[in-house]
C-alpha cells in the first residue's frame, strides 16, 4: 500500500511539472507605421506654458475632464449604465469558467458510503445452501482523474485564461466608450441648447423686422413683396428653433439612457461657454502607445488563446492516461466496518491511445486556420486604432484654424448685416440685401457652434482613443 502511495505521489508531481504542445507565442509585428510623423496634418500640441503636455493613458477621466458637473454625470453613468454592467458581469463568468478549466488540472476526490443485503437460494450458493449476503462499504477515493502528461488539460487552462483576460479588456473598453460618449453627449447638448438660444435670439429679431415690415407695409412705404420676404425668412426660423427644441430633447434623452438614470437639471450645462474645458493630451511620438488600448489587447489575449487551443489540439494525438483509486473499509456487517482488519484499497490506471480518428487531424486543422483569424483579427484592429488616432490628429492639427477663420466670417457678417439694414433704412438699397444679410449671419452662426463643439468633442474622442478612461 505504501508503494502505491508512493507511487502516485510521483505521478502527480510528473503532472504538475508537465509541459504543453502549444508553440511559442510572439507577438506580431504592428501592421501601422511606427511614429505619427508621417498622418496628415499632424501637430505636437502644446500647453499654454509651451512644455509638453501629458500622454492620455497618464491621465485618470477625473484629470482630463475638469469641469465638476461633467465629472458627476460621469461617475453616475460608471455606477447605473447598464452595458458596463453587463460588461461588468461577463468578466465575473469568464473568472469562474476559468476556474473550472483550472480545476481539471486536480483530481476530483469523492467520500461515499454504500450497503446491501441480499438473500441467494442454494442452487446458487457456493454452500448449497440458502444463504442472506450482507456488505457494506466506506470510500474516499479519486474517480477517472487524467493525468496530463501531455498538457492538454493545461492548455485548456491557458486559454480560458486568456479569454478571461480577454473579457476584461472588453470591460475596460465598455468603460472608455461609456466615458466618451457621455462627455460628447454632454458636449453635443451644450452645444444644441446655444444653437436654439441662437435661434430664439433670431426669431425675436425676425419677428421684430416682420412686425415693422408689416406697419410699413399698412401705411404704404413698404411693398407686398419685401413683407412676404420678411415673413418666409420669419417662418423658416421658426422651423428652425422647433428643430433646436427637438434636438436638445434627443440630446437629454440620449443623456439619460447612458446614466440609466435621469440626468439632474443642475448639473446640465447652458452653452458650450459653460463648459469648462479638458486638459490638452499628446499622442506621444511612437505608435506602439496604442498597443495598450484595451481593445487591441483583447484581441492579443484571444491570439493567445488559439495558440494554447493548439497545444491542446496536438495533445489529442498522444495517450491519454486516466487514474481511479480509492481507500476505504468494508464488512458484512455494519458494526464490523471500522475494526481492525477491513480496511480495502483499489488502484485502477487506464491508457487509451488513439490509432485512428480523423477528427483529430480536422480539429487540429481548425485550431491552426482560428489562430490565423485571431492574427488577422488582431492586426485589424491595430490598424483600426491608428485610423482612429490619425482621424483625430487631422481635426486637432486644423480645427484651431478653421475655428478662427469661422469667427472672422461671423465678424465680416455681423458687419455686413448692419451696413446693409442702415442701406436700406437710408432708402439706398432693397430689404432683399438685408435678409441675405441676415441668413448668411445666421447660418456662420451656426457654423461656428458646430465647429466649438467639433474641437471639444475631438479632445475626447483623442483621449479615448488613446486609451484614456479606463480608470
């Protein structure tokens, strides 16, 4: 008994100091170029003090977005939002089917007890006699435990581990995409409330200007077809601050689901001027600081977790080598089960080693093909986070510009609109140019909020794409 003992105590330590099939994982080379120096309209930012400012993985959301509102809405959205929860919740299924992977790795040690009693007539007694049989049986034993030589069950292991991880880095991403969509929802209602604030401002001016057409049309100074001009000019604005209203609706409803909770009207911004602005953030020089999105590094783990699906593949071609054991007492009788002398043992290995089974060589076939679509999978998405970078580094190299050029054309405009009105006030010119006047004012006006939002909501995206927020 003790030989056996022995014995299988050396084959356990064989086991845990067994190794894979699974080939050599590296990591792949990034199918992008390596610095930003080469994407279109890229420039360094630069704080206001000229150093450099921090790269976005280096700041926390509650450091990149300053204003104390946004940062409120923001930690209600991380506690109520349904799809990081869900997210949430994944990572906890994945960490228990890991552990059931990990599991395997161990013998499954069972306790039972059982008794019989059965009456056998004499022509099938042993005696020739009826006789009453009884026995009754204590085991604690390991019931058909394999022992992974060959590191199937490891390499099992390895990849629930990896999709474990995987899921994790789902869960961070969730995070980030939660983050920035709640701030640029933020942003985007800002942005709307100025927009229908800028329109109620016009449709007073409008309604003012129709008010006055109208009396000079009734004393006859003005004619018919100026206060038409002036009245469908009145009507369009009027359309256009319904369209406000239904926008800054959307906007707070859109708010509200990704809180899961409706949002506090104090904390709500007024206009985009109400907003205190995020910190500037670099992307760094090298491209490799995107390797750390989480993102890409799901993907990572789920190529490594093909690359172990392989080990485990290869394993199916090697014996497979089962143990069952057990220590116990038995009698025939109850009382007796205890007593010196009724103590049983069995130990039963079992080799099964495969000959011919063409299913082994089409999963093997399978694993190698899954590890390719987990490479191509892989690469993809890095090539995705740098278009998404590059995109952003467009707009943050050329929004400033444009913002400067909009405010000079709203300038010019307001200029032109007020030379126009004292035109036709002096009877030099006709109404018409005052109501061009009027709408190009309006519509620069309306560019240049949509251009002040498009420079906030890219500092967002940028961090987000960076990798920012996770934390």
């Amino acid at each position: 008994m003790n030989r056996n003992l022995f014995f299988l105590l050396g084959i356990m330590t064989f086991f845990l100091a067994g190794c894979t099939l699974a080939p050599t994982y590296t990591r792949p080379e990034a199918p992008i170029p390596a610095d930003w120096s080469g994407t279109s309209a890229y420039n360094e930012p630069k704080a206001s003090t000229g150093t450099p400012v921090p790269a976005a993985p280096e700041l926390k959301w509650r450091e990149f977005f300053t204003d104390e509102r946004l940062q409120k809405i923001i930690e209600t959205a991380l506690n109520n939002n349904r799809d990081l929860r869900l997210a949430a919740l994944n990572v906890e299924r994945a960490r228990a089917l890991y552990g059931v992977r990990r599991a395997e790795l161990l013998p499954t040690v069972n306790a039972g007890g059982s008794g019989s009693k059965e009456r056998v007539p004499a022509d099938l007694s042993s005696t020739g006699t009826a006789m009453t049989s009884e026995r009754y049986d204590v085991n604690l034993g390991i019931t058909s435990w394999e022992i992974d030589f060959f590191g199937r069950i490891r390499s099992l292991k390895d990849r629930a581990l990896e999709e474990y991880l995987a899921t994790q880095e789902v869960r961070r991403s969730a995070q980030i995409s939660l983050v920035s969509a709640v701030a640029q929802t933020y942003l985007a209602l800002a942005a709307d409330r100025e927009a229908l604030r800028l329109a109620r401002s016009t449709l007073e001016a409008q309604q003012t200007a129709y008010d006055l057409m109208r009396k000079r049309y009734g004393v006859g100074i003005a004619n018919e077809l100026d206060l038409r001009r002036v009245q469908t000019q009145l009507e369009t604005v009027r359309g256009e601050v319904a369209r406000a209203i239904q926008q800054v609706a959307t906007d707070e409803n859109a708010l509200n689901l990704l809180l899961g909770s409706p949002s506090p009207g104090t904390l709500l911004p007024a206009d985009l001027s109400d907003v205190t602005l995020p910190r500037e953030i670099s992307p760094g020089i090298g491209s490799e600081v995107l390797l750390n999105r989480p993102d890409i590094l799901q993907a990572e783990h789920l190529l490594k977790g093909a690359y172990a699906n392989i080990g485990a593949a290869r394993a199916a071609f090697f014996p497979r080598i089962s143990l069952t054991t057990a220590i116990g007492t038995a009698s025939a009788d109850l009382s007796g089960l205890f007593k010196d002398g009724s103590g049983t043992w069995s130990f039963a290995p079992r080799i099964t080693i495969p000959i011919f089974d063409a299913r082994a060589w089409s999963a093997y076939d399978v694993t190698k093909v899954d590890r390719e679509i987990a490479l191509t999978q892989y690469e993809k998405a890095i090539q995705t986070a740098f278009k998404e970078t590059a995109d952003a580094l467009a707009v943050l190299g050329t929004v400033q510009e444009q913002l400067l050029a909009q405010q000079s054309l709203v300038d010019a405009l307001s200029k032109t609109y007020r030379l126009s009105n004292a035109r036709y006030t002096k009877g030099i010119d006709s109404y018409l140019s005052v109501l061009d006047a009027q709408r190009s004012l309006y519509g620069a006006q309306q560019g240049l909020v949509a251009l002040r939002l498009a420079k906030l909501a890219n500092q967002v995206r940028l961090y987000a794409v960076l990798g920012g927020g996770s934390e």
